[in-house]
C-alpha cells in the first residue's frame, strides 16, 4: 500500500492502483512523470516496481524513456529474451516481472507529462482486452494529471508572488528608514541595505527585514 503526502500523490496513487487492480493481467503498475518540474517524480504499487522506476531514472533506458521518445506505447512480451535494455530486463525477470506495456501521457499540445506502465508475471501476459484497458485508463490520467499539475503550479506560482511582495514592501521600508536616518536619497539608501547584505553575506530582503523588525522594536519600547 502506497502512502499519499499530497493531492498529486493522492491522484497518482488512485491511478496506479486502479491499473493494478482494473488490468485482469497486472501483477502491479506505475506512474512516472516527466514534465519539466516533475521529472523523476514516480509512484508505484510496490517495491518492486518502484525499483525498475529508479532504475530506468538512474540509467535513462527502459520503456518509459523509449516511449517518451518515440511516443508510442511500448510493449515487451518476455523480458527474459528483451534485447532494448539488457540491465532493465534482467532486472524486471529477476523480480518477477515478464511483461509490461508502457502508455505515453501527452497533453493536447504535444508535450509529454508522463508514462503508464502496467506489469504481468508471464511471458505475453496482456491480451487485447487488457491493452485496451491500460491506455484507456492512461488516457484519463493524463487529463487528470494534468490539471492536478496546473492547479498545483498555479499555488506555488500564487505564494512566491505574494512572497515577493512582502520581501518588495520590507525592502520599501528599509529605505525609507536609512533615508530618515542618513538625509539621503533613495538610491543612496538603497545601495547601503545592498552593502550591508554583501558585508553580512545574507541577502537584500532578510537585510531589510532585519533593520525594519529592530526598528519597530526601537518605537515600542521608547517612552
């Protein structure tokens, strides 16, 4: 049983564990992501298929990269005899897993978010049905994914603005206060918080935040 820490793992591991379950022929399933902020970032059934994740992340060959690369859905019958990725494939047949079929997740403009990967214990262990299956199932991911990601970006892209213009407003202040206390102009003000950052090696906002908190501090206890 995988663990979620995040709604994107939620969803990750709702969609592996359906495949797992859904395909009549799957042994276990994975999710790998690719997307530019998302790469390397993958969930799986079970240990052992989290293993052949991090391996084709380590050595950049396996299904996944293959089907990246070509965009299509990558299938192997029998990884006792697979010749593409010798290390993966004895890998694979070493836990147990002799077949796989691999769906690439592409958005609407082509880029790619993502794989599929569905895994049987025997040799050409997926018929019709059961690949039909797996690259419906990927289908429905890849939206899903890709507007869980959307969503998500848009959060972290949401605080670092208003991050920034908390660290813009402190650096306002800042200035305002060594113009007060220096008869100087802003520039001048400016380029002192500036100095004392690169003489303390700490950054411009933590500076300004520093002087703003002391001064603040200075009015409250004078009489």
């Amino acid at each position: 049983m995988v663990v979620a820490t995040s709604s994107l793992d939620e969803l990750l591991v709702g969609i592996a564990e359906l495949t797992a379950g859904a395909v009549p022929a799957a042994v276990s399933a994975s999710v790998a992501l690719t997307a530019p902020a998302w790469s390397g970032y993958a969930i799986a059934v079970d240990e052992r298929a989290a293993r052949l994740e991090a391996l084709q992340r380590r050595g950049g060959a396996g299904p996944g990269p293959d089907a990246l690369r070509s965009a299509r859905v990558i299938e192997a019958g029998d990884l006792r005899t697979e010749r593409r990725w010798p290390a993966f494939a004895r890998a694979a047949a070493g836990a147990g897993v002799l077949a796989l079929r691999t769906v690439p997740m592409f958005v609407r403009d082509g880029r790619p978010i993502g794989v599929l990967t569905v895994y049987g214990a025997t040799p050409a262990a997926f018929d019709t049905s059961d690949r039909s299956l797996a690259d419906r199932i990927a289908g429905f991911a890849t939206v899903a994914v890709a507007g869980t990601m959307r969503n998500y970006d848009d959060t972290v892209l949401s605080a670092r603005l208003r991050q920034a213009l908390v660290s813009r407003s402190g650096i306002d202040q800042a200035i305002g206060i060594v113009m007060a206390r220096e008869t100087c102009s802003p520039e001048t003000a400016l380029a002192v918080l500036r100095a004392t950052a690169r003489t303390r090696g700490t950054t411009l906002p933590d500076v300004a935040a520093d002087l703003v908190a002391r001064t603040d501090a200075q009015a409250l206890i004078r009489p």
